[in-house]
C-alpha cells in the first residue's frame, strides 16, 4: 500500500499540472485563495481568517491516504492556483483563483481526476454536492456528464447562513459513454 508521501503523481495536461500539495510551498497562493470571500461563496466553510485555519486545511490535504482519497493542487503557469480531487471518495470538490474562472481549466483538471477515480481507485459513482447558486458549478458539471440526483434546502450552515444542495452524481458506465 503506497502512503501520501510515496504516492506523487504529477498529471500534465494541455495548460496545467495537477500533483500532491506541498504544504510549506503552497501556504501562501492556498491562503490567499481560501482567504478569498469571492472563490470562497460557495465552498464548504467560510473564507479562512487565519494562517492556521489554512495550515491545518493543507496538513490534512497532505495526509489524505490513498485508500480515503485523491486530491491535486492545481498549478497554472508554474503557481499554485487552485485545487481538484477527493478529499475523500467518492465526493468531487474543486476550488480556483477566481481570477481564472471561465477559461476551462476546472474542466481540463477535472477530466483526468475524473479518470483515474474510475480506473485507479476502482470507484463506481463520484457525487458532487454544489449550491443552488452555483450556475456555473453546475453547468460544469452538467457538461462532465453528471446527473443532478436531488436537491435539500439548509444542508449546510456556513457562516451563520444555511445554504441548499444540488446534488450531481457519475457512475462509471455514463463516464465510459460519453467518450
């Protein structure tokens, strides 16, 4: 069994490269970005207000095993700029510098993460779980072939603010279709 550490696959595509998050080496671009009211409008928790909200979040990125999960940085001409995978399996989570929103590169990580969930990690179905107002979350992932499942109202108090859920899901066979 291979540990985080061991565990370093570098994917290269057409604009980025997606590999393992170097803690110390990618404190600062992460803590701006999770320190970001604007990339951070849809997230899981609110933006980061310290250093050490932001250190913990990468320690425990770093100490994901690979049996939990499979999650990249997301680097764009030589800066970390976001990042893509399982935090744990089988539910998908992506976050950029907003300042690149709308150019593809969410897709163009997503796709060979996508991959290698189904074919390294064996899974069978990847879910996602984005806010209503998240139109373009959504349509992305419309795009990648998932189906919206379902939706809840106040899944998610974040901030003082409940918030919704939609709800997407991918199986294995639909992916392998759409190729």
């Amino acid at each position: 069994m291979s540990s985080p550490a061991t565990d370093s696959p570098i994917i290269r595509t057409g604009r980025l490269v997606l590999r393992r998050v170097r803690p110390e080496a990618d404190f600062a671009a992460m803590h701006r970005l999770l320190c970001d009211p604007q990339a951070m409008a849809y997230w899981a928790t609110p933006p980061h207000e310290t250093e050490a909200e932001t250190r913990d979040w990468l320690a425990a990125m770093a100490a994901t095993a690979p049996e939990e999960g499979d999650d990249f940085i997301i680097e764009y001409q030589g800066r970390a700029v976001g990042k893509v995978g399982f935090f744990r399996f089988p539910d998908i989570g992506y976050i950029i510098d907003p300042a690149l929103w709308g150019q593809g590169l969410v897709a163009e990580a997503l796709v060979p993460v996508i991959a290698r969930a189904f074919t390294l990690h064996g899974q069978e179905r990847i879910i996602a779980d984005v806010d209503p107002r998240n139109t373009a979350s959504i349509r992305l992932l419309g795009k990648l072939g998932f189906a919206e499942t379902h939706r809840a109202e106040r899944t998610m108090l974040i901030g003082g603010e409940w918030c919704d859920s939609v709800y997407f899901a991918l199986s294995q066979e639909d992916w392998l279709a759409r190729a």
